[in-house]
C-alpha cells in the first residue's frame, strides 16, 4: 500500500483527494490536515510514503514543509499541489526536494498516476524545468535588470552613493576627478530614471544588498 498525507486548507479539496485515492486499491490515505504548522508535526509521527502539499497555505507554504519533513526523513517522496504556474515557486519546490509538482487542474487519473511515481522513486518533475533550475544554481543569484544597465564604474559609485558619500569623497575614494564622477553620476541617474541622488541612494541600498563590492 501506497501511504499518503494530504496538505491543504480547503477542506472540501481534501475531502475530493481523500475519495479519489481511497478508491484505488494501492494507495492509503493515512492522515489530513489544512494548516502547515500541524502538517509538520503530524507527517514525520505518520511516515507517510508520499506527502501531498499545497503550495500556498495560511500559515506558510507547503514548500516549506516538504524542506522540513524531508530534511527529517528523506525517505517521505512530496508532490507540490498548487492552482498557479509560476518558475519561482518551481524553483522552491525543486531545491525543497519535492519529487514532482502538479497544478490542482490535473486531472484525477493523473493525479493518481503521479502520486505512484513518486511512490516509486521516479520524479515528476519536468526535465526542462529542472535543467531551468540547475542552470539558475549555476548562474547564482538573477542580477536586477536596473543594474544590467550600468557599467562596473557606475556601480562602484552606486554602491558608494548609498554609503552616503559626496562626489568629492567618492572622487577621493575612486583617485578619479570631481567632475569625471559628477559625470558617472549624472550618467547612471539616467539610465535609472532617477532625477535625484536621494533616489539613486534609496535605490542602491534596496538592490545591491551583499552585492556591494569590497
């Protein structure tokens, strides 16, 4: 038998699930619940082969869930259930170890059919979305695209105008001339659409965070 936990606030969902795959004669649905923080108690004491998880929760997110429960005990395979499509949360779903992700409009059978992949072993997990994320890992961090658009010397002095530094102490700090910096800023307040240096300071500490260079 095929143990299964269900994870999702709407109740009249759960009970659709629950029927669906009592029907099937492989497959147990040994526990419920609607909130994550009961979710995470409940499925590492149960040991379900496989957790079904809705993404979004109003207590958290079934992602955050399948990070925790697998972090305990790798062997529960966790199938992310969500109504939206979005990379992001592919993403999180995939670094969290879910074994497969799968929009609440599947169908029944489907459902049902993914549900003994994973038990299996195998991964629901598209192979194109998966080699999207692997590349992601491999590129790090997605730079903001309003710092795509400034060359290396206009982010230094980004980076030092959120520090608060006047042109003149930048000019110091860079060994480059008052007015050449004075130029870089008006230059990078330009191409961020910004029309004081107020803004550009507010902006820098926003988007550079850890991304400040030494």
């Amino acid at each position: 038998m095929i143990r299964v936990f269900l994870l999702d606030d709407h109740e009249v969902v759960r009970r659709g699930l629950c029927e669906l795959l009592q029907r099937e004669g492989d497959i147990e649905v040994v526990g419920e619940s609607g909130l994550a923080e009961e979710a995470r108690r409940r499925i590492p004491a149960l040991r379900p082969d496989v957790a079904i998880l809705d993404a979004r929760l109003p207590d958290g997110s079934g992602i955050d869930v399948c990070r925790e429960v697998r972090a305990a005990d790798p062997a529960v395979k966790a199938l992310i259930l969500t109504s939206y499509e979005d990379d992001e949360a592919l993403f999180a779903a995939i670094m969290a170890g879910a074994a497969g992700y799968v929009l609440k409009q599947v169908r029944g059978t489907d459902l049902v059919d993914a549900v003994r992949i994973v038990a299996s072993g195998r991964s629901m997990l598209d192979p194109v979305v998966t080699s999207r994320v692997l590349e992601r890992i491999r590129r790090g961090p997605e730079e903001p695209a309003e710092l795509r658009a400034l060359t290396e010397q206009e982010r230094r002095i980004f980076s030092l105008i959120a520090e608060g530094l006047t042109n003149r102490q930048i000019a110091e700090r860079m060994y480059l001339a008052e007015k050449t910096v004075k130029n870089y800023v008006s230059s990078l307040l330009s191409k961020l659409d910004l029309e004081r240096r107020t803004q550009a300071a507010v902006l820098a500490t926003r988007l550079l965070g850890d991304r400040r260079p030494d």
